[in-house]
C-alpha cells in the first residue's frame, strides 16, 4: 500500500532515526511513485551504495519540488555521520 509523502516524511523524521537502507527504500519508492526517476534509473541506482542512493534521491526530489529543502535537511541531517558526498 502507498503511504502519502507526508506519512514518509514524518516516519523518516522519526526519532530514533530509520536505518539507512530504510531511508533510501522510502525516498526510493516516493521517487518512482511520483515519476521523479524512471524504473531504468530506479534499476541503475541499485549499483550505488545505500547512503549514495539516499543522498541523490533527496536532492533529486527537491529538485521536482516533491520534497522541500526543509524535509531535505531533516532526512540528510538525521544520517549525516553516515554521509560522505
């Protein structure tokens, strides 16, 4: 069943923090869902590295205007020990 991006964003906001491979699943799935990346592109990213995938997905979502730069920084902030880019 497909949550509403408001109902992703609040579990991604979540205290204590999803796992990483949790983040990226939800950002993927909104991404596919609300046609941000296409199912080739969905397929390529499953070569990247979870917290790659995470950080791309976020940003490319708030490049469509699918997340604010606000929900953005809550979801990169929560993993940021976790980033490297």
């Amino acid at each position: 069943m497909e949550q509403p991006k408001e109902l992703v964003v609040a579990e991604l906001r979540h205290c204590p923090p999803p796992s990483i491979d949790a983040v990226a699943d939800a950002l993927l799935q909104l991404a596919v869902r609300d046609s941000a990346i296409s199912q080739d592109e969905a397929t390529e990213l499953l070569n990247w590295d979870l917290i790659t995938i995470a950080e791309y997905l976020a940003l490319r979502l708030q490049q469509d205007g699918l997340l604010s730069s606000e929900e953005v920084h809550d979801i990169l902030l929560t993993h940021a020990s976790d980033l490297c880019h």
